[in-house]
C-alpha cells in the first residue's frame, strides 16, 4: 500500500524474492483500518457496522431484564468498548463522522429509557439525545472519545506510557513576560503548513487540551 495524498500516486511494483507484490488500497493493524490516503472512513464504517450487531445482540438479549444497571453494563462492557478502541489514532475529526458514531450510542439510550419509562422517546413523546444521557450514567461519545486524548497526554508525561520519542514531542508554551499572557495555552501547536499535521494523534490531543477549560482538567495530578 502507498500512502499519499496527491491525487495521481506514483506506481511501483514491489517483488519479495521473484513473486510480486500485491497492491492494496487498506490495511488492517491491530484491529484500526488504514487506507492510502489515511483518512479513518474505512475504520468508522467497520465500527460503526460491529458495534451494531454487538448493540442488536444486547437488545436481544436483555428483553427479560428489567435491571438498568446490568443492561448498562452489558452495553458499556460489549458495545461501548468496541466504538472506543483505538480511538485516540481515528478519533472522528468531522462532525458528519462523529455523528455516525454517536448515533450509535443514541439508538441504545432509546432503549434503555423505554426499559425505564414504559415509552420510546420519539413523536410524539420526543426527548433529544443531550437530554437523555444528561440524566443517565453515560458520557456522550465525543467527551470519552477526548478525555481518551488527554488520558494518553497525561501517560506520557506521567511515564506510563514509556516513550522518549512522544515525550520530547510535547511542547509547552513559555509565557512572554512582555506580552499578555493566555492561561488557557498549555500546550504550543507547531504551525501546520498542511493538514497531515493535524492528524497525529499527540498533536490533536494538545490542541484539544488548550480549547479545553484548563481548570477541569490538571494533567499533573498523578
């Protein structure tokens, strides 16, 4: 496989010995889908497509249970997990994509809150999604997709995650005494003359970081 982005790739034909090469457009790396062009569709529809047939089979399965609690435990256990993996290298960084994502979380608070109220939230009973996980024991899957994020900052600079090279690359911004100072920056950003930048994960941790409320979360308690 060739990773680039220009929109004609140059062809080459790799040997192993005399046998060629065969050349493909993904790649599957424990378990995160890689495409030439490294963008994370393939890997969101793959998620997208496990996770439900893990949520339909804990739907199934929990028709005679009344208890909230287990069936939380079942969806945060089997079909949570599974959306979360490796999300800190394909973390959806369109809104189109974390929707897809989120919708899937959005179909299995429905249920639940029909298992608790007797009634499914839609017409004309409608309940929005915020509202019902913000009176659920469930975070929403863009806030534990971004606190997965500041958790692999704080394991490098805490040295659970033993990296030199990852550490050296977490810059922190050194206040101009002459200028005004924003508290709110941590972290500095290198100038990103392109997007590939933007798509390391360390580096969009860090500006997550600094558009986070920097009081609500001290990456130095250990």
């Amino acid at each position: 496989m060739t990773y680039t982005n220009k929109r004609t790739k140059i062809e080459h034909t790799y040997r192993i010995g005399n046998k060629e090469t065969k050349e493909v457009d993904t790649i599957n790396d424990l378990g995160i889908t890689l495409n030439s062009n490294l963008t994370w569709g393939p890997q969101i529809e793959k998620v997208t497509q496990k996770a439900y047939k893990k949520l339909g089979m804990v739907i199934r399965f929990c028709q005679p249970i009344k208890d909230i609690d287990t069936i939380t435990l079942l969806y945060k256990s089997l079909v949570r997990s599974t959306i979360e993996y490796g999300s800190v290298v394909w973390y959806p960084k369109t809104k189109i994509n974390m929707k897809t994502v989120e919708r899937i979380q959005g179909q299995f608070v429905r249920y639940l809150f029909q298992k608790a109220e007797g009634f499914y939230p839609k017409y004309p009973t409608y309940i929005d999604y915020k509202t019902l996980i913000d009176n659920l024991p469930i975070d929403s899957i863009e806030e534990r997709f971004t606190n997965n994020l500041l958790k692999l900052l704080h394991n490098i600079i805490h040295n659970s995650i033993n990296s030199p090279y990852l550490l050296t690359e977490i810059k922190f911004r050194v206040p101009n005494p002459r200028l005004r100072n924003n508290p709110t920056q941590l972290f500095y950003i290198p100038n990103q003359n392109n997007n590939n930048l933007s798509k390391s994960p360390l580096i969009f941790a860090m500006e997550k970081y600094n558009a986070t409320n920097s009081n609500q979360v001290d990456l130095f308690i250990v």
